[in-house]
C-alpha cells in the first residue's frame, strides 16, 4: 500500500473528532494564515513534516484527537508515521507523556486537584543532563516547535531552571519573575522557546506565551491563553467581552499550581506591574533588551552573550552538515559575525539555499568586502536580508524580524533624541562604533571623546540608556569599566556616516595614547592595542596629518613590544606622510627619524641607525631654539649610539650637552636629567672610570625613588644598570639587591617574555657566575638565551651576548666541546653586526683565546688573544681594565709554557692598572696579585710570592667569600706557597 493510502488514516480521524485542517495545523504548532495548507499536504502525502513536529504532532493525536487512552489506534497510527515520514518510533518516555494526557483528559478544568502525571516542579534538574524537548501539560500555550538548529546554552538552560524552581511548589518572594536579557539576535526569544520545550513538562499547569512587544496587544494574548486552544476556562469563553476573559485567565494564574509564563520582548516596567499575576504558582520568565529594571520589581536578570566559538560553528554545520564546510572556514565566517545568534542563523540559511552554488569560502569573500566597503546607500550583505540568493525568504524560528539591520534600527529607534539624555547616549554609541569592533571600550576613554565633558553621573545614565536598548554590550566583572559594541552593529552605525565622531575619537585616542607611550605603560597599551590598530588603519586611508600621528604612536607601541617589523612599517609610513604634509626638513619628522634610528639600534644594527639619528639631530638644530627640549632629546640619541658604536669621547660630548640643557630646563634633579645621569654612569663604565660611574648611576635611580609616580620602566632601567656597575666593581650582593628589584617592576611592566627581562637575568646569571654559584647561574643565562631567542631572534648583539656568557661558564664547568661552539658563534654574529672594531668582538676574541689557552692551543690562544688586545688598545685606552685583563691573560699564556721572565712585565703591567681603575677590593686585581704570585713563585722569589697570594686570599674571601672556587684556589696556592 503506498504511502498515500496509509496516511489516509490521519483525514479519517481528524473528521471524526471534528477537527478542522486550521485547528490541526494550530495543534501542531503551526502558524500563519495558510497553515491548513501545510497540514492537508501532509494529510494527503504531498509533503513531510519536519522532524522537530514530533511532539507536537505527538501531542495533537493524544490530546486533540484524544487517542491518549486508546493505546492500539495510537500505535497503529505511530506506525503508519515511522514508515512513511520516517519518524522515531514511541518509547517510554513518549507512553509516559501519553499516559499523562489521557489522566489531563479526564479533568481538563482542574490541574490543582489532578493526579500527578507529570512529574513536578521539585523535581526539575537544575544540572547534570539537560531533558530532551517533550510533550506540554495539557492547556500549554507555545506557539512555536523546538527548533533543530539549537546548540549549545546548557549553563543557561539550567540557570533559568535555577530561577524557577526557587521556592519549590508555590511561588513567593523567593521566586522572583527572570529577565533575560541582551541585545536583539543574541538568541533571547529562541533560548525562551527552547526551555519551555525542554522544561515545560515540570510546569502542571502548563507553558503559556505572552508578546509584550505591542502593549495594545497583550490583553488578547493573554485571554488567548484561556480559550480551546489553552486552558479551555468555559465553553461560553469565546463569547465572552476581552475584559472578562483576560479576568479569568488571570485568576487561573492566581491559584498554586505551577505554571510557566513566557513574556517575550518586554521594555516597559508598567506592562509588568499591570498584567503580571503577583501570586500564585506562576513562574514568569521575561525576554528583553533592557539591562537595567527598577528594585521594586524584584527581578533576577540573567545576561546573556554570545555564543562561543565552538557553538558557532555547530550551529552553521547545523545548516549545512555537508563535507564542503571545512573548520577554518566557519570559525572564519563566526569570527566575522562576532558569534552572534542571528547573524549566524542568517549566514547558515544563506548557505543552504545557494550549496548548489555558493561556497563558503566566497560567502566569507562577500561577507568581508561588505563589511569593509559597506556605505548609507547599502544594508550590508544580502543574508542579513533574511532572504536567500534568489530572493526567497528564510523561515524564523521565533517569529520575530529575519531583517538584521532592522533588528538593530528598531533598538536604536528606541532614542529619543529629543531629549539631553537620549542625545548624549546617541553621541556616545556613535563614537564607540568607531572603535575597534567588537572589542572592550574603557568607559573613560569613551567619555573622553566628548567634546564637552559632561558630568560623569550623566554619561553613566547615558550609557545605560545604550545598555537598556541592548546596542551596547556590557562586559564581564574583570572588566567591568568597559563595553563593547558588536562588530555588525558597527558596520550598521558607520554606514550613518559620522565623521565629528570619527574624528572625536581619533583625536582622543591620540592624546591618551601618546601618554601611555610617553609613560611606557605597555599594560595599558596592550590593552588598547585592537583599537589603536583599528583607529589608526581607517585614519590612513585619509592619510592626514592625525593619521600620521596615529601611525606613530603605533609605532611607538610595536616598538616596545619588539614587534619591530611592524614598527618599522608603520614608522616608515607615518614619515613618508609627514615629508609630503611638510616637507623634508620640518621639525616634525625628527620624532620618526629617531624612532628609525631607536628601531636599527635595537635590533643590533648601530651603524644603520647613526645617520637616522644624525639627520634629526641637524634638522632640530636648524629650525628650533637653541635650548629647546627636542634638541637635548636629539643630542641624547646621538649619543646613545655613538656609545653603541664605541666612539666614547663623541658620547660623553653629546650626553654632557644634553644634560647641561635638561637641568637648565628643567632641573638637575628631574626625570629627564636621570636619564643622562644613568647614561653617563655607563659610559663612564665602559670607559674604565668605574668610581667615576658610580654617583651617577646612584644619582638617577635618588631621582626616580623621589617620584611621587615614577616611571616604572625608566626607574627599572636605572636600577638595572646601577646593578651592573655594582657587578662590575665586585660588590655583588649590592648587584643582586638592585637586579632583583628591577626585575619584578620590569616583570610587572612587560610580562615575563619581554627582552628588557632577559637584560636583568643575564646580568643576574652573571653575578651567579662570579660568586661560584654555576648551577644558578646556569639556569638563569639559558633561560635568558631562550628569551632572547624568541623576542629579538639569534641573530643580535645582546642575544650573542648571552650566548658567549653560557659558553664562559660552560668552559669553567668543563663542557669543552659546548663552550667552543657557543664562543665561535657568538664572535661570529658580533663581526657580521658591528664589524671588527667593536669592544663585543674584542671581547669575544679574548674569550676565545682563554678557550683555547684551558685546552692547550697555545698558539690560537695568542692569536685571539694579541687581536682582542689590539682592539681594546684601540677602543677603550690602555688603562681600562679590560685592556689589562687581556695583558694578564697574555701573561699566563707565557707563564704556563715556562716562560716566567716574558710573563712577569705583562702581568705586572696589568695589576698596576687594575690597582689604578678598580682599586684593591675588586676580584680582577685579586687575580692580578694571584697571578704575580704566581710568577713570583716560578721565579724563585718566595718571599715576594707569598705577599701577593696573601693579598689576594684577603681580597677574594672579603668580596666572595670564603667558599668561592677563587678563593679555595688562591687559598691552596697560598698554602702551598
């Protein structure tokens, strides 16, 4: 028999319980005026109905049809539907709901004294497995079917579940009415619909459904719950006056049994002080775009958001469950729409009508250019349309607009812009849609792009207005001083064409960032980074002076941040703009040059960036006042890299120059001096004049701990720096006390991966190195390289560097072959970035030849040895105390080849010079006095020997105590002396 004659049966019996195609198609939870249409097809086998009828065709064959307590025809029925629509056949749990219409059938009219065949609201979950979508008590009043696309909000599902049940079986001042609440498409009516599907059956007196959304229409809607197709009140209800049947519905609702009123789309407070029932079993559950309700209602708000990514794109499988729907392309396509409901179920049911033609990857394609190009003639992509791509429109699962854009004009129609609240919360939403999309707004910064600052209590009400429409979205409490707006909402704002607010909130951007760089506060930066990003790429389609600006600034950040290939980029494209806006020898390009030059210098290319520096050093000195601030900043770059490059005297005339102007300026105690004082300690140091060094670095770091807010950053580096000369003058206890407090405030600044770190730990790695204490020290320098490594890359004069300290103590720890191949390395990068004439190579040479000297290769050792000591010559004079090093280490390559009579002028040679530069507490002139006893002792002077060993026992114990490696060495060489 074919599957037309056995349908048959569904006419036979819909005819014999006088049941018109209009009342069935209502049953079955079909809406619109040709629904009967849809109920004869199927009737007649022309067409299927969709899986997600089941329960409610289910419930029009027990109820309507009223085969509840007729199990035969029931099954003999099911059976005709399994084989010909396909559907699951009945289980237990459908027998139960089956069971519980036929006991509902029998007392129609009193639910509060009918057995209990549902189960009850004590025993709704509120965790664990959400129940699947069945059958409503009898009376039920949901005009709309599950629906199949619906994926994910469990957390929610049970939350509302939680809200509800408050109170147990009869409802009170602990079950408060819920609002649910969000922005139009967030998905608040479908998850409504959803939990009166799925937990409905907990409600005994049944799901009724409530549209607020035209207040002149709720009375209807609510005395449609008491006629045939609700709770059936009296057979005369339809005759009834409107105001007689909305009474009795209301004192239905006023009695204990537990019922679920769904009202949908509610924005007004006195549309629930009027029509809500204020007691009784009734659980009110509110949809709405309004955030904010008065106290005196007593509402539970739950907000909800988007949907996570993961559901996202299920829902879009969900569309399409087709193989050509790859990952990467729908969290694409969900990144685009920022998540949001119905925006996705737009994007999905666009998909399925064009699978024929239409990829996903040319609907991304389409959806991107339309958001970046989308103009006030346009409303964005055609499946925000609600329709297809050949015109048809996509069935809505809750009734509401399918109409994207129209969605988000009816909340922002709610604005009265007539009034000075209303006004302001317009100005405010229209500068927040120039931000970054989609990402948290600070409230402060938003406030700041008002060209009148308003009272802050003002913007406050303001922006709650932008709340309550549900335009602005709020954040969670970890960020409770930001909002966000949606990406699609912002689209849909600039297509109104706002330019004051573009320029509103480029100019404010601007000024706070420009203070956050200018205080190195990269934490904030960072957080700011999206919207500088997005502000700055609109501003330089212009490409205008404020675009330049932001481009800087940008800059500036990514610099710090040592993304220096986009620094680079975007440095270069403000400075090219700024030469065709001024001309090439403006004061204003002097900020970019030197950023050039910082950007070279940083990334190890001295060399490169000198002329940078230079150039804007001659332009300031040409256009500006002689004592103007830029110009002290100028000299300060020029000297910084001359330092880098190792022309000392040329930066010890340029840091001197600079700070004269600063303390002139601006006083000898103020920040900008600290600078220079911290730059002439270590220029002084690296000259040798370490006891002249050392009051100046002492002198930056009094300046910033005076700061009542000091700049971390620069305070940190000053504090570095000051622990370096302590290290390099032997005091390394006060080393570490000053290393470690700038690694914390830096750790706080940068985060733990930031390359100014890895400059802390190496320098801690290294007073490990000189107090003995190798596994620390280790630890700290590999963990250093690592970082450097990944921040700044290999090839770098500070990460070869580190590496040529890791291969220094690998070849005390006896890791010969490791300690060759990092030194060779290390020498190998330092001559490709700096050339041969540099105090890195100089010392990576010097290195080298006491690597060779531990393994016997006298003659490579000289060499390298002989080269280092030319170059120091050279470079750094022949009192600094590196110079006397290598001598001392030319000295010993003599000695231990028997050679005590060439030994001794050279080793003399270099203990008169430490004596001189570092004086007699320092670990390099205890060396010096060990190896003189040393050569003393092969020249059979024991006496003499004696007195030096001595000497550099007492020094070694005082200054590394009595358990360094040195000291137990000068103390057996003493000893044995």
């Amino acid at each position: 028999m074919s599957d037309r004659h056995q349908l048959a049966i569904l006419t036979r019996l819909r005819k014999a319980a006088k049941v018109t195609l209009a009342e069935m198609a209502r049953a079955c939870s079909l809406n619109g005026n040709r629904a009967y249409e849809s109920a004869g097809a199927w009737e007649r086998g022309a067409a299927v109905p969709r899986a997600t009828l089941r329960v409610p065709f289910l419930g029009y064959l027990a109820q309507t049809l009223r085969l509840a307590d007729d199990h035969a025809t029931l099954a003999a029925v099911w059976d005709v539907l399994v084989h010909a629509w396909g559907w699951e056949p009945l289980d237990e749990a459908d027998w139960h709901v089956i069971e519980a219409a036929a006991t509902w059938l029998a007392v129609p009219s009193d639910p509060v004294s009918a057995p209990s065949v549902f189960p009850s609201l004590a025993q709704m979950p509120t965790a664990g497995r959400l129940p699947r979508p069945a059958l409503l008590p009898p009376g039920s009043v949901l005009p709309f079917p599950p629906n199949p696309h619906f994926v994910g909000r469990t957390a929610e599902l049970f939350a509302l579940a939680a809200h509800l049940k408050a109170g147990g079986a009869v409802a009170g001042p602990q079950a408060p009415p819920t609002a649910l609440v969000g922005p139009g498409g967030i998905g608040k009516t479908q998850l409504a619909i959803e939990f009166a599907h799925r937990f409905g059956r907990f409600f005994a007196g049944g799901a009724f459904w409530l549209s607020f959304a035209d207040p002149g229409a709720v009375p209807a809607a609510i005395a449609a719950c008491g006629g045939s197709r609700g709770l059936g009140l009296r057979p005369d209800f339809a005759q009834l006056s409107l105001d007689e049947q909305v009474r009795l519905v209301q004192a239905a609702w006023h009695a204990e049994v537990p019922r679920l009123v769904i009202v949908d789309n509610c924005e007004h407070a006195d549309l629930l002080r009027r029509w809500l029932p204020h007691h009784g079993g009734c659980r009110v559950l509110i949809t709405s775009r309004r955030t904010g309700w008065e106290a005196g209602l007593g509402l539970a708000t739950l907000q909800l958001g988007l949907l996570g990514r993961a559901e996202s794109m299920q829902l879009l499988r969900c569309y399409c469950p087709t193989s050509q729907l790859r990952d990467e392309e729908l969290v694409a396509i969900a990144a685009e729409l920022d998540d949001l409901p119905l925006a996705l179920h737009l994007a999905g049911s666009y998909l399925a009508r064009g699978v024929d033609t239409l990829t996903p990857a040319q609907y991304l394609a389409e959806l991107r250019q339309t958001l970046i190009t989308a103009s006030a003639a346009t409303v964005g992509h055609p499946s925000f349309t609600g329709r297809g791509p050949y015109g048809r429109p996509f069935p809505t699962p809750t009734g509401h607009l399918n109409h994207l854009e129209q969605t988000f004009a009816l909340s922002l129609g709610r604005l009265d812009r007539s009034t000075s609240l209303d006004a302001l919360a317009s100005q405010l939403l229209l500068r927040a849609a120039w931000f970054a999309p989609g990402e948290p707004i600070p409230v402060a910064l938003l406030s700041a792009t008002l060209t009148a600052q308003p009272d802050q209590a003002l913007v406050g009400c303001a922006l709650q207005r932008l709340l309550d429409t549900g335009l602005l979205l709020a954040n969670d409490p970890v960020a409770a001083d930001t909002l966000r707006l949606h990406r699609l909402i912002v689209a849909f704002l600039r297509r109104l064409d706002d330019s004051e607010a573009q320029h509103a909130v480029e100019t404010a951007l601007l000024a706070h960032v420009r203070s956050l760089n200018d205080a190195l506060d990269e934490p904030a930066l960072l957080r700011l980074q999206p919207h500088l990003r997005a502000v700055t790429a609109t501003a330089l389609q212009r490409g205008d002076a404020l675009a330049a600006a932001l481009s800087y600034e940008l800059s500036r950040h990514l610099g710090e941040v040592e993304a220096y290939a986009e620094a680079t980029a975007f440095n270069q494209r403000s400075l090219a703009l700024r030469e065709q806006l001024y001309g090439t020898d403006d004061a204003r390009l002097a900020e970019n040059l030197h950023y050039a030059g910082e950007l070279r210098d940083w990334q190890g290319d001295y060399s490169g960036a000198q002329p940078y520096h230079e150039r804007a050093l001659a332009i300031r000195r040409r256009t500006l006042d002689p004592l103007h601030p830029a110009t002290a900043t100028s000299l300060r770059h020029v000297g910084e890299i001359a330092h880098a490059l190792g022309a000392y005297g040329v930066a010890r005339i340029h840091y001197e120059q600079s700070l004269d102007m600063r303390a002139r300026l601006f006083g000898d105690d103020s920040p900008a001096a600290a600078e220079l004082h911290n730059n002439l300690g270590l220029l002084l140091n690296a000259m040798g004049e370490l006891e002249a060094a050392l009051p100046y670095a002492e002198r930056a770091v009094a300046i910033w701990e005076a700061q009542a807010q000091p700049n971390r950053s620069l305070q940190a580096m000053a504090l570095n720096n000051l622990g370096y000369l302590h290290r390099t003058r032997g005091a390394y206890e006060a080393a570490l006390a000053h290393l470690h407090r700038a690694l914390a405030i830096r750790e706080e600044v940068y985060g733990p991966a930031n390359s100014f770190i890895g400059v802390t730990r190496n320098h801690i790695g290294r007073v490990y190195h000189y107090q003995g204490r190798f596994a620390q020290a280790i630890d700290e320098l590999q963990a250093t390289l690592c970082l450097f490594d990944a921040a700044i890359g290999r090839e770098h004069p500070i990460t070869a560097c580190t590496l040529s300290n890791v291969g220094m103590l690998a070849l005390e720890t006896g890791a010969f072959a490791d300690a060759r191949r990092m030194l060779e390395e290390a020498l190998a990068i330092h001559r490709r970035l700096l050339g041969v004439e540099h105090r890195h190579v100089a010392r990576g040479l010097n290195r080298l030849g006491l690597m060779h000297q531990a393994l016997g290769e006298a003659d490579a050792a000289r060499s390298s040895l002989r080269e280092a000591l030319a170059i120091r010559r050279r470079i750094l004079g022949e009192m600094h105390h590196d110079t006397a090093n290598t001598l001392g280490h030319l000295g010993m390559l003599h000695l231990t080849a028997g050679r005590p009579q060439q030994a001794r002028p050279l080793l003399a040679e270099a203990l008169r010079r430490h004596l001189a530069r570092l004086g007699e507490r320092h670990p390099y002139t205890a060396r010096s006095l060990l190896r003189m006893g040393q050569v003393s002792a092969a020249l059979g002077d024991q006496p003499q020997a004696r007195a030096f060993l001595n000497r550099a026992l007492l020094i070694y114990t005082a200054v590394l105590g009595p358990d360094h490696p040195s000291t137990l060495a000068a103390r057996t060489l003493a000893y044995a002396g």
